[in-house]
C-alpha cells in the first residue's frame, strides 16, 4: 500500500483498539501486546523503507477496565505491556500514539476521580471520560516517550439509541453532543500541546445504516455528526465553526506553538517500570502564546496530516 500510494499517503495507523478480543481473533492477553509491538516494527521497517516521511501511528486502544480475556484487556495495562517488551523495543518502532478518549455521557472537562461527572451514569471510572487521554500520556512519560506526538484517532459521544451496551448515549441530546465536541477541541487546542490531530467518531455511519437497511437507531449511526439524509446534525455545524474561527486566527498569524516538526531523537536511557501510581499525575499543560489548532478530520478512515520533513527515522514531538 506505501508503494502504490506513495507520495498519496501522509500517514498509517497499524492496527485499531487491539486490546479488544474481537479485534484480535476472539482472544486477547497482555501476552499479546509483545505480537502487536513486532508486527508494528515490522510494518514501521517496511513503510519507512517504501517511503520515510509517512507518519507511522500506533493503534489507538479502547477505554476499557474489563479484564476477559474473550472481550478485552485494560487499556492502560495493555499499554505498559507494549511499552515494557523487550527493553521498550517500540520506542523505535513508532512515531505518533494512537488514543480513543470517548467520554460516554460526560462532559469533556471532567475526570474521575476529582471532577466527577453528575450525568446518571457511567460516570464511576477513569476510563468513561474524554480525560482518560491524560493517563495515556501519563505511561508515555513514565516510559520516557514523551518527545512522541499523540494523536485522537477516535472521540465522539453517543447519542439516543437503542443498542444494548450502548444506553449511556441516551443521556446525550444533538445539542450536547455538539457542545461536548467541541469543548473537547478546545480543551486540545489550549492545553494539550502534545496532540495535534483529532479525528471524530464518525461523519455518516448513519447514510451507510440507511443504505443498508440498518435500523436508524444503531448505536453506530448515534454517533454520527450527520443524519440519514446528509442533513446536518448541530455538532457538524459546531466543528465547522471552531474550525473556521481557528483558521480566522492562523490568517492573523496567530500560531499554536510547540508546533509539530522533525527533530531529532536522543539517546533514552532505558526505563524500568515501577508500581503504577494509583492516580496520573497532572496533565502537562505548557504555558504558550496563543495557540493556532490542531487538525481535525470528521471523517472515519480519513487522514488528517502534520508536516514530516525529510526525515528518514522517528518523527518525533518537541516540548
């Protein structure tokens, strides 16, 4: 694929939620997640080689505190399970972290457990809220990875639908959703210097359900920021409008700083994993002038690009 598109292809994610089971063959351990990181430097070694300025992305997992090994494994551990194999061998093997912080019913800006959500439910653990991103970031540090950019591959909020499992969207009306969506781009825009591009789960699941004859209330389609018949549904209109006022700013010469560049990696040493902490520390949030935004892509599969240079190794992020 690098081969026949180079040149087209700005980046790939290898690899989406691999900690869930049925990602995975119906099966998942942390055993598991040393297969994933050789398959990712296998796949790394051979795109680098096709072409060296796509953007390699580690897939992003799914929030998850279940522990089954036929429905999935705990994100966070799963992660330090990659980052820990074989003397942390991925930490040449990538250059951007995937991450899925959905945040169910709960506004962005709250977290478990200091700034709990009031919604009526799913609401009792770390993993239910957008925040969730910062524990991520938390186990990159941890590992010394920071100096790799994160990316939200997947973020939204449910809204009414009648999927079992899925009930928590039911607490989220068109509005909410618009609003939840974008504060979260606001909360990335102001504070978390480390991401730079955010892509929405999802533009139009609902069209494809409606083409296929999907019931119109399938959680996959709840998630949508357009209805069945491509009209728009009010978060559409709220992430074109941050988009537009953001790219107003850019025009003013108004730039998001640190922004993303090739630099050059240094020497790690090597990181030997503690205790997990029982809480993350604080998110790293760097005083800077007025920042410009961070990519956007609403559509699934889409690719939103960050500048990679000539640089034949790790793109990498500076702080």
């Amino acid at each position: 694929m690098a081969s026949h598109f180079k040149g087209r292809i700005h980046a790939i994610q290898i690899w989406n939620e691999q900690n869930l089971a049925h990602e995975n063959g119906g099966f998942v351990s942390l055993d598991d997640a040393g297969q994933y990181v050789e398959l990712l430097a296998a796949s790394y070694t051979a795109i680098k080689a096709v072409d060296p300025t796509i953007i390699v992305v580690s897939g992003g997992l799914a929030p998850t505190r279940t522990n089954i090994d036929t429905v999935a494994v705990p994100d966070i551990d799963y992660l330090r399970a990659m980052y820990s194999y074989n003397n942390s061998k991925i930490r040449d093997y990538f250059d951007v972290q995937g991450v899925h912080p959905f945040g169910f019913a709960n506004p962005p800006e709250t977290a478990w457990p200091d700034n709990p959500s009031t919604t009526g439910g799913w609401n009792e653990d770390e993993t239910f809220y957008f925040r969730h991103i910062e524990n991520t970031r938390a186990v990159m540090k941890q590992f010394g990875l920071m100096q790799h950019q994160v990316w939200i591959t997947e973020f939204g909020w449910a809204t009414p639908n009648n999927s079992p499992g899925y009930e928590y969207g039911n607490l989220t009306s068109f509005e909410t959703q618009r609003d939840y969506l974008v504060r979260a781009m606001e909360m990335v825009y102001k504070d978390y210097t480390w991401v730079s591009n955010m892509f929405v789960w999802n533009l139009n699941f609902t069209v494809v359900q409606e083409e296929a004859g999907v019931d119109r209330l399938h959680e996959q389609g709840s998630f949508s920021i357009f209805n069945y018949d491509w009209s728009a549904r009010p978060a559409y209109l709220g992430i074109q409008q941050f988009i537009n006022s953001r790219r107003e700013q850019e025009a003013q010469g108004i730039a998001r700083d640190p922004v993303f560049r090739p630099a050059p990696a240094t020497p790690i040493a090597e990181v030997v994993p503690t205790a997990a902490p029982t809480a993350p520390p604080a998110p790293e949030v760097v005083p800077t002038p007025p920042p410009t935004a961070p990519a956007a892509a609403v559509a699934e599969g889409s690719v939103a690009t960050a500048p990679a240079g000539g640089k034949t190794n790790n793109v990498v992020w500076e702080e």
